[in-house]
C-alpha cells in the first residue's frame, strides 16, 4: 500500500509542477474543439449511500455516481483528449484534458526493503493532465482507473479534489467533490495531509487502494 501511495503522490506531483505557467493551457489550445472525445462519466447525487456524516470533515460537498463500465471503458480506450464535466457546487465544470505519457506499460517501479531494491507491479491506469474550460489560471491532473479516480482541479479559489468517497470499499461508484478550503480540519502539505477519512490531494483516495 505504501509503494502504491509514493507512486501516486509522484504522479499527481509531477502533473502539478508540470501544470505551471501556461504550458498546459498553450498544449490544449492546440486541440481543436472535435479533437475532445465526450464522456459523460459523473452524475450527481444528493445523499450518500456510505454510512458516514461527510459534514464532520467538510462544510461543503459534491456527491456523484460513475458507472463502473463506463470508467473500465474510458481506461481501456485512452483516448488522446478528453471532454469531462464534472459536478461542482450545484454547476457543472467542464475540463479538457490530453493523455499523458508519464506512465507506460514499459515503466518499471522498485521498492526499496531489507533485501534491497525490488520491482513491484503497479496497476496502470489512463493518466491526463488539462485545464477548466473557459477558466484561465486553472490546471487539473486527473487518473482513471479500473476501479477508482483520483483528481485534483487547482483554481484561483482553491483545490478542487476528485476521488471515491469511501476509499475502504473498493466496489463503491460513488465519489466526492470538494474544494479543500471547506476542510474542517487542517492541511499541512501542498500533497497531502493527515486525516484518516478525507485527505486532500489524492493520499486518501490513495491509501484506500490495496
């Protein structure tokens, strides 16, 4: 589990810093608009199926649906650009991504232990990095996988953070939205923090994969 976390806060780290300026928002002008394949993944729901009081963690929320077949078919498609909305305060925000060839099939990870370095299996996914549509200084790096996505939306406002909703069920296709400045508690790192339930930028989405 440790390894799949250092990898993932590599991943979402890297989509950051490639993200600065505008290096991103020059690559998706690029694109025309038909460039962009639509997937209508997210859809918003107003209570939660997980037996948990999201309203002790954060004052304000976005709860939302993702069809399982819908998310194994965005993974094994991997599209070169993507059109996705996803549900944000009571509106919708539209981001425009491009695939990132930061992680490949050809990507070898080692762990290092009492035996010394050692290769382990990572479990790829489809890896993205964009921007909101008509939001300038916006940067988004988001992963899908099989099973699970993890997200973050950095905007003027703050950090819009994407990913399951109770990372302990692995089966849920629920997910939860939420800008890291309605936190009720305290986020002491640019990627990550220490609650056990809702961690921002990515690490509790993380540690609940096994």
């Amino acid at each position: 589990m440790k390894k799949i976390i250092l990898v993932c806060s590599a991943l979402m780290c890297h989509f950051i810093i490639v993200a600065q300026g505008r290096y991103i928002q020059g690559k998706i002008d690029m694109i025309p608009q038909e460039g962009f394949v639509i997937k209508n993944l997210f859809k918003p729901i107003s209570v939660s199926t997980e037996n948990y009081d999201f309203t002790k963690d954060l004052s304000e929320y976005t709860l939302a649906t993702v069809a399982a077949d819908v998310l194994k078919d965005l993974v094994n498609s991997y599209e070169y650009a993507l059109e996705v909305d996803i549900p944000f305060e009571g509106s919708f925000l539209t981001l425009q991504l491009m695939k990132s060839n930061f992680v490949t099939e050809n990507s070898v990870f080692t762990a290092q232990n009492a035996r010394g370095k050692e290769n382990f299996d990572y479990p790829l996914g489809a890896y993205y990095y964009g921007v909101v549509k008509n939001m300038p200084g916006t940067c988004v790096g988001i992963s899908f996988f099989a099973n699970d996505i993890i997200g973050m939306i950095a905007m003027p406002e703050g950090n819009v953070v994407i990913g399951k909703s109770n990372v302990r069920n692995a089966g849920s296709e629920e997910y939860i939205i939420y800008n890291d400045k309605y936190l009720k508690i305290e986020n002491t790192s640019h990627c990550g923090a220490d609650d056990s339930r809702l961690k921002p930028l990515f690490l509790n989405t993380i540690q609940g994969r096994q």
